[in-house]
C-alpha cells in the first residue's frame, strides 16, 4: 500500500482555503495546473511510500506509540507559496512548532519499520497544485513556470483562515484508480488533550 501520515484540517478550514482559491484558478497560467480536489487535502506529516501488507501491524503498533506524546495544537491555513516550478501551496501558521514535533516523531517511527530514513525535512503546507514534470524542460521555460507560480501564490499572500485544532493524526492510503487520486484514512490517532491551552 502507498501510505503517509497527516493531519487533516476540518470542513471549515478547507471551505475558508477553497474560497481564497477559487480567484486565484482564474489568474494566468493556473490553467496549466493540475489541482488538488478540496476531499484530498491534508497536511502531509510523513510520506511512507510502498509499505506491504504484512508491515502494517508493526507500523500502526510504532505510529501509535510516537502519537501518544503529542497533544492537540492550534493551527490556521495562512498565504501561498510554492516549491520551485513544480508545487503550489497553502501555508501553515499557529504552532507549527508542535506539528513539527510530531512530524519528525511519526517518521523516525516508521523508519523503525519501512527501513527509509531520508534525512529529514518538514516545511507544514497544503499542496493545491502542481506542474507537470520539469524534467527536460528548458530553463527559460522553467523559469516562466515557476514565476507563473510565485504569482499565483501571491494571490494567497493575504489569505488567514481561522484558528483550529489539529486534533488526529491519520495514516493515509493513497491510491490511483483512472488518473485520479483517492485517499483513505487507514487508521487514526487522537491527540492528548493534556497540552491544550
């Protein structure tokens, strides 16, 4: 199974996030895009790539145990940006501090299990979009592509949704039926409540 890890933020969230975006669909070069659907986003704490079947026990057993340190923490969707000429994002603002915490906890645990520990890097965010693939792609063309992007993500720059909890962590299956991506959540686990202020 195609696993990873995340918070997903609630309805409310997402519907604040869908509605800062929708002008930004409309500006040049968003077109050229390929969107996330709103029923996919979430905030990726750890990519596990292809875990087997058998592996799954031992890894909800080591998530389990890397979640249950962690307590529910604040969060708000806030501005855009993007990686490169490849990734529009939504950024992420609160305690983020907490959230990456539990990010580096959730990935040196299943590291424990799937034996990949890249090193290890966390930037919070939301992926809207992406381009297609840069590779073989002029470097004149590139660098139109990523400043189509740097003005899309300034139509975010304003955007600040409303505080919320992040109070579950998922581990998530994602799969690829007719060129579309689904996800799944495969199990969840609360946060403790004991850090909530």
């Amino acid at each position: 199974m195609r696993l990873f890890v995340a918070v997903l933020p609630p309805v409310e969230a997402m519907q604040e996030l869908a509605d800062a975006v929708a002008p930004v669909r409309e500006l040049p070069g968003a077109e050229r895009l390929r969107w996330t659907g709103v029923d996919g986003w979430h905030l990726t704490l750890a990519f596990l790539g292809e875990v087997p079947l058998e592996q799954l026990p031992q890894l909800e057993g080591v998530l389990d145990a890397a979640v249950a340190g962690h307590g529910v923490h604040r969060l708000r969707l806030a501005g855009g940006g993007r990686f490169g000429d490849r990734v529009l994002w939504a950024g992420v603002d609160g305690e983020t501090w907490a959230l990456r915490r539990l990010a580096e906890a959730v990935a040196g645990a299943a590291a424990e299990v799937i034996g990949e520990s890249d090193a290890f890097t966390f930037h919070p965010h939301l992926t809207l979009a992406r381009s297609g693939s840069s590779r073989g792609m002029r470097r004149a063309v590139q660098r139109g592509v990523a400043a189509e992007l740097e003005a899309l993500a300034a139509g975010l720059a304003q955007f600040r949704g409303g505080e919320w909890q992040a109070r579950e962590v998922h581990l998530m299956k994602s799969e690829t039926a007719g060129g579309f991506v689904h996800y799944e959540s495969v199990r969840s686990w609360p946060l403790a409540t004991w850090q909530q202020g």
